[in-house]
C-alpha cells in the first residue's frame, strides 16, 4: 500500500539551502548595481541632452555618478 502523506507534496525534497542563499544574494546584488547603473545613466543622460555640456561631459558624469555609487554602496 501506498503511504499517507499529510501536506503538499513539495514537502518531502530536501531543500538546499545553501545554493538558495547564493542565489539570492546573487539576486540582491544583480538588483543594487543594475539600479545604481540605471540611475546614473538616466542622470547622465539628461545631463548630456538638457544642457549644453555635450556628450564627452556626460560620459564623465556617468563614469563618476557610477564610481561613487560604488563606492558608498559597497
């Protein structure tokens, strides 16, 4: 005979856990840096098209928006 199982059926695997929690700080950190690269290539480019500064000055900005990001969200 078949045994009887209380719950869902997910509940017998084991889980890993360990590559779980890789994975999520994986996901954390993927989520932190593309948000610090979206933020200061938006800022750069605004700065680049409403201003007169010109490309090669928003190209300046968005490498010193992104190194200070890094540098306080490390």
């Amino acid at each position: 005979m078949s045994e009887e199982k209380s719950g869902p059926l997910e509940m017998g695997a084991e889980m890993d856990y360990a590559e779980h929690e890789k994975t999520y700080s994986f996901f954390l950190g993927a989520a932190k840096w593309g948000t610090l690269f979206c933020v200061a290539l938006l800022i750069a480019m605004a700065f680049g098209f409403f201003t007169t500064a010109g490309f090669f000055s928003a190209t300046v900005l968005f490498i010193l928006l992104c190194a200070g990001g890094f540098y306080l969200m490390k």
